[in-house]
C-alpha cells in the first residue's frame, strides 16, 4: 500500500458478518513458536463476495517487528490465527459534521469509519446509520513523508475531503496533521462537529487539547501494545476518569480501544 505497508485479506464470513468500525482482531500465526502472543490489528475494510455478502476482513499494516515483518511473507492460501472482533468500535457518527484524523498508520479504522457514516455500508447488527453528504466528512492524514500515505485511492474514492501532512513537505502541508485539524478549526462554527482520531500518543494528546479549545466531542482509539486482546491479561490497562470524576485503570483491549477524550489522563 506504501513503503513498508501492506493490506492483509483474510477469508472470514463470519468475523466479517459482526465487525465494527474500530474494533479489532487479534492475529497470529499457527505453528510458530517464537511469536506466541498474537499482535492487534484494526479492520480496515470488510470486503464482499460476488452476492455481495460479507466474506471477510482487510487488515492495512506497517512494518515494524517480528510479527509484521512475518506477515510481510504470508502468501494467498496461507492459514492464519485470527480472534475477534474485539473492543468496542467507534460509536455510530450522529453529527452533521464528522473530522477524521489519523497519524502514521493510524489511518487504518477509517475506511469502515467513513463508508458507515455515509451511508455506503453497514457492519454488524447496527441499525442504518444516518447518512451525511461526502462534504461533511473530512480525512486529515499526517505521515513523516509522502512515501508512507498508504490507502489513499480508498479515501479517494469515498469522494470526501482529504487533507494530507507530511513532516518532511513531500506531500500536502508540511508540519504536523494538527496543524491541518487547527488551521481548519480556526474561526469555524464547531457545532454539529465530532472527531474520531487515531495514531501516536503526542498526536492524540494535541488533538484532544485542540477540541477541547474548541468544544467538540472527540474520541480517541488508543493503540496500546496487548498481550492477550480478550480482557485476561492486564497488560493493556489505561488511566481513565470515571463519572464520579475519579481516575481508575482500565482494560483498553475490552473498554476500548476508543474512549471519549475526556476519559483520558492526556
Ligand atoms: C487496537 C490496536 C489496533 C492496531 N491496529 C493496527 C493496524 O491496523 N495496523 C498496524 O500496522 N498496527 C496496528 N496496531 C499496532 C500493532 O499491533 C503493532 O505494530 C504490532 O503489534 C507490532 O508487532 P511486531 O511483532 O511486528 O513488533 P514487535 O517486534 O512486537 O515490536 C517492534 C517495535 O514496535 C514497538 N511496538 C509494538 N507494538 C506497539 C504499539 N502498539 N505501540 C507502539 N509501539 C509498539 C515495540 O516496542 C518495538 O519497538 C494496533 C494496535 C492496537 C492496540
Ligand atoms: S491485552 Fe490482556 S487484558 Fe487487555
């Protein structure tokens, strides 16, 4: 898909038949024993047979480590260990104005994100989403350079508004992706907005200072390492505010990995 990134398909109805936008699959591969633990991935899309029913899940990843590398050789016809779906997902968009934003390969949950919030398709038992025009969806993408925007052609084809960053100005405004969330901020009327965000912690933390300046509800999908995935292991706990305003830990893998901005310790 972009330097060192690749979309993974994986045939599976069933998992396909149930998965949110945002939520996750656990993915590992059988017969190998110096990776045991499996490693957490985002559905990117689900894909469709020739009838149009669910067939199975795309998974988009980036090289970085043992796993990745791993599945970097997988070829078609390979077995694959996948448990899932997991974590809550993203809640469904009932705004008049939805912000997408993503850094590195944090763009990942927002194929499904986008084609659900306009109406284009529906994922598990959710009941149909309202729709918003195209125009009232915005992606805005930060990568370190122009090489790494992976999925492009996919957002593209949504026909909603792209804005894209690279660090290095090979691509779009050069600087940070918040800086392309402040400046389209700037001097709008922020009502109806939501923002649904994801990628590395520094980045999430401007962001949610960002629309905290500006009142708009953002939630945040956390990509804390997991050992397990299904809520046995507690290596994935998270600080978050409870209701009565105290801070308690959570499991991200079961409670997330999205949570409203102002549940988090940022
Ligand atoms: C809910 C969730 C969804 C995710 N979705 C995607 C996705 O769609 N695509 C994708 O490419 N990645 C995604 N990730 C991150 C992905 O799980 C890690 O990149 C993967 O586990 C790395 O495995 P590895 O064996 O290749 O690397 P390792 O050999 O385990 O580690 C390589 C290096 O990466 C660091 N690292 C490993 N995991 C993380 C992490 N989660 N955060 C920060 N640093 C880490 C390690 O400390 C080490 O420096 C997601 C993570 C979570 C929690
Ligand atoms: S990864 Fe084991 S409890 Fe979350």
């Amino acid at each position: 898909m972009a330097r060192d990134t690749y979309r993974l398909r994986i045939e599976a109805p069933e998992l396909a038949r149930q998965v949110l936008p945002g939520q996750f699959f656990m993915i590992r591969s059988p017969g190998v024993t110096n990776l045991l633990l499996g490693r957490p991935f985002a559905l990117y899309d689900v894909w469709t047979d020739a009838s149009g029913a669910p067939a199975g899940i795309d998974i988009a990843y980036l090289v970085v480590g043992k796993m990745t590398g791993l599945m970097a050789t997988w070829v078609p016809g390979d077995r694959v260990e996948v448990w899932g779906p997991l974590g809550n997902g993203f809640p469904p968009a009932d705004c008049e104005r939805l912000l997408l934003v993503a850094g590195g390969i944090g763009n990942t949950p927002f194929p499904a994100v986008a084609r659900e919030a306009l109406g284009l398709a529906r994922y598990g038992n959710r009941a149909p989403q309202a729709k918003l025009p195209r125009e009232a969806v915005t992606f805005c993408y930060g990568v370190r350079s122009a090489e790494y925007l992976a999925g492009l052609e996919d957002f593209a084809a949504l026909g909603i508004d792209v804005r894209l960053a690279t660090d290095d100005g090979t691509r779009g405004h050069k600087g940070f992706v918040t800086e392309l969330v402040a400046n389209l901020l700037q001097g709008t009327d922020s009502r109806g907005y939501r923002i649904y965000c994801c990628g590395p912690e520094p980045m999430m933390h401007a962001v949610a200072k960002l629309t905290a300046r500006h009142n708009i509800p953002c939630w945040l999908s956390l990509e804390t390492p997991m050992a397990c995935g299904f809520g046995a292991c507690f290596s994935c706990v998270t600080k978050v505010k409870q209701p009565s305003g105290e801070w308690d830990y959570r499991r991200t893998c079961v409670e997330g990995p999205i949570f409203h901005a102002e549940q988090l310790a940022l």
